[in-house]
C-alpha cells in the first residue's frame, strides 16, 4: 500500500517533467485522423487543473454538471493525478442525463464520474497496445488507441497540471458486479436478505492513504471502507466482487428459495440432547448385544445446531460457478448441455442435470464480472448437493481384533476376473472403481488374529466422518438412507483360495425423536430365529446373510429412517457386522470363512436409491 502512495507521487512527478516532451509529440497527429486533433494551445491546458479545463470547456458542460453533483470536483482540482475519458455534451440523450442528474451524489459517483477516470498516466500514441484499465470504481475498460470502451474519442491527450483528459463520444455504462447486484434484487428478497445479513465492512489499506502515526497508532488522511460477505466468501467459496474474475450466479425468485427451503430443511432436525454409542470407549459386546440393551451410551449437547442457518447454507453453497472452468461455458450462453454432463461449482460440487437450470432461466442479466440467471427452480440432484451418500470405508473399532489391513488391488491385476464382480449393481462402480484410482480397495482383519483360533472378529463401524485426531463428526441427516454392506471374498488376493461362505449379522445403534438409544436387527422386521439365508441372499426375512460365496457382495440391509440429525455433531449412529457361526471347531474354521473383508458401507439417500432403481428398469 505504502508502495502505490509512492509510485503515485513519482508519476505525478514524472508527469510535470514529461510535459515539454508530450506538447512536442502532439503536433503531429496524423496517426489518428478519426478524431479530432488535440488544442494548438497544449501548454496552456498542462498549467490548468483538469477541473479548471473540464468546467470551461464548451462541450463538457453536463459532465462538469454531474462532478459538482457529486462533489467530485475537488479531486479534480488537487495534486491527485488522473487520466479522464470525459463524455461530450452529445455523448447524452435527455433521458440519460436526467436521470444521472437526479440521482444520488453516491450514485452519481460511483456509476459515472468514477467508471470514467482512472489513476496514472494513459496516452494515446502509435506504440499503444491494447490493454484493459481499471477505472477508479474497479470496473475493468478495454483501452485501445481507437476507443475506449468502444467509445471513439472527439479529441486525445489533452494534458493539465494534475492529468491527463480524452475526451470521448459516449458515455461507459455501468455495470454492477455480482456481489454488488445482490443489493438490487427485485423478486428474491429471500436469497438477497439471507446474504445481506452477513456484510461486513472493513478498512481497505490498499485503497486508504496513509497519515501519520498518533501515539503508536496508524492514522489514514483518506479511510476507504469496503465491504465483504462471509456466506460468499467461506460458504459459496467465490469472489463475486472482484473485477478480475468471471462468474455465473443462479439466483432463486422467492418462489424457488422457499420450494427448496421445504425440501432442505427436513433434513437437519435436531433434538436438544443425544445419546448415541460411543465406539471410542472400547466397550461394546456387539456379540451380546440384544434389541433392548444399547452399550456404551454418551450424550451429545445439540442444542445450538441452527436448522434454518444449515437450511439456508446448503440453499446458497452451489450457487456460483466460475467462467474460467471449461464444464460451465454453457451457463454463460457458449454451448448447450446433456442430462448427463456435469458443471463445477465453487463450492466444488459436480452437479449434473445441469440442463435444467437452462430451462428454469427467467432472466439473464450481465454484470461487470459476469451474468445472472434469475431462476424458479434449484434443479439439480439432492444427492450432488445437500444430501450425498455416506460411505465408510473402515470399521472404527473392533472386537477380538488386533489390527486391521487395507489392500489395494492393482485393477490390471482383476482383469479377466469379471465373475468376481458380477453381484455388484451399477451404482457401486463409481465408488469401488474411481476414475481417480488404479485399485480395488479394501480392509480386512489381520490373518494371524484369527487363523488357528476360536475368535469370531467383530467390526463396528461409525456411520460419520473421522477426523485425525480420531474424532467422528456426524454426517448422517433426518431423513431414509437405503443401507449396504460390500463384503470381499479371499479370491480377489488369492484366486486359488478354497471357497467359503460368510455367515453375518448386522445391528444398528440409533437414537430415537425422544433421546432414547435403539438398537435394530437389520433389516428390520427381520425373523430373530432364523439362521441361514438362501444361497443367493435374497431372502430379507432373516438376520443371518450368505450371498454368494467367492464374489464380491453388496449386501442390503434395506431401507432405514433416521428421525433425528446427527450431520456436524459429535454423535453418530453405528452399524455392528459379526459373525453367527461358532468357530470352536476346526472343521468350522475350515468350512466358513472367518477373516472378514469389507469395502465398506455405503447410507444412500433414498432419493437417490430409487434414482438408480428406476434407471437400471428403464
């Protein structure tokens, strides 16, 4: 900051001393015959303040008029130095000068006097490039020894004792950014008042002049105060203000903000206290375990979780989408979109069904760094957005294990091994086989934990994020999760490995509206005397699973629903897999597998189960 005062000073230095030189090389303009030459009487102007040239100038005399408005003429009569792009008097209509005129001094600054002025020196000569200006409001201007703007110029290089003035044959329309616009929406005050509230003004060094230092403390000759938004800046992650970047922004009319609100909002219902199993503390014994009698129970305070603020964050976080990213030219008019192609939020989210937000425009309007689209609908999926499916990779805890292992399967190795995979549905290739990754990954009890004993591993696992100090934050919301559990049979390591079935069963930790822990045999409604299922696994009214041994399994557990939220807690509920054979015996030992291997368990949304049910009927 400190530097720009500086350079400041030096051009406005350099620039006294470089006016013999710029009146020599105005007398000749032959170069530019599509506008006026510049005044014979060079010298006189350069001894004049730009204010002192533009408030007698004949053809200037409405522009003189809007600076008096906005009191922007002792700028233009100080050391200060400017370069002008001063409109003619014939650059206005009427109706344009009117209403200028008539507005605010703040507005009358801000959208005309200074869209048109900028700091330091920018002449016209045969050697200029090209190149783009920042006018005093921030706004980007292309500058061209032709234009300005795309305003021809009436005359050129016009020097006085603070600047330098063109004048042009229009006037630059101003445009508002992206964050500036929000503050002008008609029709959204849902969006606009949610986002409003969360301003915050601030000192802007870089725009402040620096004074003195009083009694230890830094003072400023000239405080510029600025304005920034959290909800833009830490939820949707974008610059909506800056000038240098390009943005597209969906903005719901009130009608779309409150359709989504209804649907969002269901999601985060939260109870005051919440008991919850704790998996940390070591001391469940899953095997004695029964519906009635939920170990290891802590409570979790919950009573600050704001419903409406996480409503309202997930309405908003994709809602930007930067111009520079090739996935979202569509959004700005350059190209068209399939269901199935995909756009990039700022927030990061691939978002597909994109197509539809097309279709939901009901205006688009340009902006400085970008465009709106004013919509009715927030049409993209609610499992890209607010409620994606939750996949757990690992068991956060154990019983009569000691260590557990993560294979990673080099996929070139699985190759020709088709079989291996045939139980696994479509919607579960995107998750074992990323595009990001050449393995098949997995976990798996330690061998030598169990091969030769009588031990029957038991894994639970923490339905929610774990964090590195080994914490879980809940992200499980109130809502219908479809559950599965993809078992790994010993053939994937070993395709020479004696085929054997696993024999499992699976319990879910929850906390119920009233605070009460449960826990349910999946899947529920499950007979509790049965044993064995059939080959296939197909049969849901038992508690024990078989699948199909030798093939990678994805076991259903069916549909579960949560009627309290657990996302961004300390709670969590569990899931509990163990085993139902007894392994006394080494014929047991022999004939069922007794190492467990998961690939993990995976809480779809319902909505996005039934997504995938209907597309693979289709």
């Amino acid at each position: 900051m400190n530097n720009k005062i500086s350079k400041r000073r030096l051009i406005n230095l350099s620039f006294i001393i470089c006016h013999l030189s710029l009146s020599v090389a105005l007398t000749s303009c032959s170069d530019y015959d599509d506008y006026n030459t510049a005044p014979v009487d060079v010298q006189a102007s350069a001894n004049s303040t730009l204010w002192e040239n533009i408030s007698n100038d004949p053809q200037l005399t409405k522009f003189t008029a809007l600076a008096r408005q906005c009191k922007f003429s002792e700028a233009l009569n100080s050391p200060r130095f400017y370069t002008v792009w001063a409109p003619v008097d014939n650059a206005f209509n009427d109706e344009e000068y009117q209403r200028l005129l008539h507005s605010d001094s703040a507005t009358i600054l801000k959208q005309f006097m200074q869209q048109h002025i900028t700091e330091y020196n920018y002449p016209i000569s045969a050697a200029l490039d090209s190149t783009t200006i920042v006018s005093l409001n921030f706004k980007h201007h292309p500058f061209t020894q032709q234009s300005f703007d795309g305003i021809s110029y009436a005359n050129v290089n016009m020097p006085a004792a603070n600047g330098l003035m063109h004048k042009i044959n229009g006037f630059s329309e101003f445009f508002n950014n992206l964050y500036e616009n929000i503050d002008n929406l008609t029709g959204c005050d849902a969006i606009k008042n949610y986002i409003q509230k969360y301003d915050e003004y601030y000192l802007d060094l870089n725009a402040s002049v620096v004074g003195p230092l009083v009694n230890g403390k830094q003072t400023y000759l000239d405080s510029v105060m600025a304005k920034r938004n959290n909800v833009i800046r830490n939820i949707m992650h974008a610059d909506l203000e800056d000038e240098d970047s390009t943005y597209c922004m969906l903005i719901p009319n009130d009608k779309a903000w409150a359709d989504a609100y209804a649907k969002i909002h269901p999601c985060f219902n939260y109870i005051a206290k919440m008991d919850y199993m704790d998996l940390s503390l070591k001391s469940t014994q899953a095997s004695s375990i029964k519906a009635t009698d939920a170990k290891a129970a802590k409570a979790a305070e919950t009573k600050t979780t704001d419903q409406d603020s996480l409503t309202c964050r997930n309405i908003v976080s994709d809602l930007a989408f930067s111009g520079s990213y090739p996935r979202n030219r569509a959004l700005f008019g350059k190209g068209s979109l399939t269901p199935e192609d995909s756009v990039f939020s700022t927030s990061g989210s691939f978002l597909i069904n994109a197509n539809t937000v097309l279709d939901h425009t009901l205006a688009i309007n340009e902006m400085s760094n970008g465009l709106t689209r004013i919509v009715d609908s927030l049409t993209f999926n609610s499992w890209d957005t607010y409620l994606p499916p939750i996949v757990v990779s690992r068991p956060y805890h154990t019983l009569k294990v000691n260590r557990l292992t993560t294979h990673n399967v080099a996929l070139e190795s699985l190759a020709g091994r088709d079989s291996l995979f045939s139980k696994v549905p479509p919607m579960f290739h995107q998750w074992l086989f990323p595009s990001t990754s050449k393995f098949f990954t997995y976990c798996s009890v330690d061998s030598a934990d169990v091969d030769g004993t009588t031990s029957k591993p038991e894994f639970g696992f923490a339905l929610g994020s774990i964090k590195n100090d080994g914490s879980v934050t809940g992200r499980v919301c109130s809502g219908t999760y479809h559950i599965y559990v993809i078992t790994v049979p010993e053939q994937v390591l070993n395709p020479d490995a004696l085929v054997r079935p696993y024999y499992l069963r699976f319990y879910l930790s929850w906390t119920d509206a009233s605070n009460k822990q449960q826990l349910t045999v999946l899947p529920q409604g499950a007979k509790t005397t049965a044993e064995i299922t059939t080959d296939n696994g197909d049969d849901t009214a038992t508690v024990t699973y078989l699948g199909d041994p030798g093939r990678v399994n994805v076991i259903d557990l069916g549909e579960f629903t949560f009627p309290a939220s657990y996302y961004g807690l300390d709670a969590y509920p569990s899931l509990l897999m163990m085993h139902t054979k007894s392994y006394t015996s080494s014929a047991n030992r022999k004939k069922y597998d007794q190492q467990m291997r998961v690939a993990g368990v995976y809480l779809v949304p319902k909505e996005y189960n039934d997504y995938w049910a209907n597309s693979s009927n289709e």
